[in-house]
C-alpha cells in the first residue's frame, strides 16, 4: 500500500525504506524501492553481463538455471532498463543477442585514477563538517532534541546526509551532475556500480 503523496509524513533516511510515491533523497533509491533488484538472481546475471556481454543461453549455462527463467529476469531487466543489448559484440548467429548493464560498471582501474582526487574532495569535506561541529552543537542544544532524551552523536549523521544531499542538489542544478533520469517505467533514477579493489 503506498503513502498518498498530499500526506505530509515523515521522511525516513533513505525513501528506499518508505512507501512514499516520490523521490526525496538519494537519486538510486529507486531502485530498492520499485523493487528492481529484488532477488540475488539479477544480481548475479548483472555481475556476469558486466564482465562481458552473454547472451540467455550463456547465463542459464553459469548460473545453473533454465533459458526460461533467465528470459524472465532478462525482460524485466530490460523494461527496467538495468540491462541493454550490447551491439558492438560478435554474434555467432544473426538471431543471438548479447546483453550488458545499461549503467556505467567502474572497473578497478579507472576507480584507481580518480582515487587521489576523490581521497582529497573527503578529507576536504571531512575537514569542514569536523571545523563546523561546535557550531552544530550549540545549535543542537537550541533544539528540543536533548531534551527528548537525544544526543549530538544521535543526529551526526543525519546533519552530515543533509550537507551531502544539498550539496547534490545544488550542483544538479547548476549542470555539474546530472539530474535522475526518468526510464520507460516511470521511475526516475542515476545508477551505476563498481568492481571490488582485489587489493583491499
């Protein structure tokens, strides 16, 4: 049953948890919420696609299953537009299709390029909200939160994801990020995913 949208209810930290029809934190929620990975299934089909392109049979083959319960998974995923066919790979046959993440997959490499310059965006960020924590609290202890039996560490969190939401929201809207984009379902999402650094 879902949350009628006029309902002025709260908002839990992440709307992937909530029954609530719109978007209001974080642009992959969607995801969780629409129930589009449901299962350990797709997961594994994803993980497979992203290390090359496979075609239904190939899948069924790996994961032990049978070619119509990966046709299944295969279509929902592609109404879903989680997975896309892959033009640019051989085909044996001129009927075969190939399908592959319809999402950026970061491999360990190109995570490792832009490691030094992220590593310095956090500690920059970390700095700030560490430099801004008397201000919080002393505008912590103006709330009724304490006396509700709450402490600053209680809601450290929170003030740190609401720093981090509008941060996204302001760049979405001066064109630094780019907003959630709506698919063929309705659902309006940013996704993408990256391999394990098989060094850590």
């Amino acid at each position: 049953m879902g949350v009628p949208d006029e309902l002025k209810g709260l908002r839990f930290a992440c709307e992937c948890v909530s029954a609530r029809g719109k978007g209001y934190s974080d642009p992959w929620a969607n995801i969780s919420q629409n129930k589009l990975l449901p299962n350990g299934t797709k997961e594994e089909i994803l993980n497979l696609v992203a290390q090359e392109p496979r075609t239904i049979s190939q899948l069924a083959e790996a994961l032990r299953l049978s070619p119509p319960s990966i046709h299944t998974h295969i279509n929902d995923m592609m109404k879903s537009e989680l997975l896309r066919e892959s033009e640019e790979w051989e085909k044996r046959y001129p009927t075969e299709r190939y399908y592959e993440p319809n999402f950026p997959v970061v491999k360990a490499e190109e995570h490792a390029e832009f490691e030094d310059l992220c590593q310095e965006m956090a500690e920059r960020v970390a700095n700030l909200f560490e430099k801004k924590r008397a201000q919080l609290e002393r505008t912590f202890n103006k709330t009724g939160l304490g006396e509700r039996g709450w402490t600053f560490s209680d809601i450290a969190q929170y003030l740190y994801a609401s720093v981090q939401r509008s941060a996204r929201e302001l760049l979405e809207e001066r064109g630094v990020l780019p907003q959630p984009e709506q698919h063929q379902n309705g659902v309006r999402w940013v996704f993408w995913a990256e391999e394990p650094d098989t060094d850590k």
